[in-house]
C-alpha cells in the first residue's frame, strides 16, 4: 500500500478535526515531495 493512501486513511479514521488537517496537510506535502523529486530526476536524465 503507498504511504499516501496509508495516511488518506488514517485521516478517515480519525475523529478529531486538528488531527485530519494535520494528516491531509501531510499527504499534500509527500505527494508535493514526489512531483518534485520526479521532475528533478526526470530533468537529470535529460
């Protein structure tokens, strides 16, 4: 299972607000994170 899916679903889980926005900010950041990376080795490769 990806690690984006895990924390997609461990958001759904939880029932505290704080924590959800905490969790979803998390999967924007690493899914941010793997576009990043992917342009910069797409760019290397170049």
């Amino acid at each position: 299972m990806k690690k984006s899916s895990l924390i997609g679903i461990a958001s759904a889980l939880v029932k505290s607000r704080k924590l959800k926005l905490i969790f979803v900010g998390a999967q924007f950041a690493y899914l941010g994170y793997q576009l990043v990376r992917k342009r910069k080795q797409k760019k290397l490769d170049e």
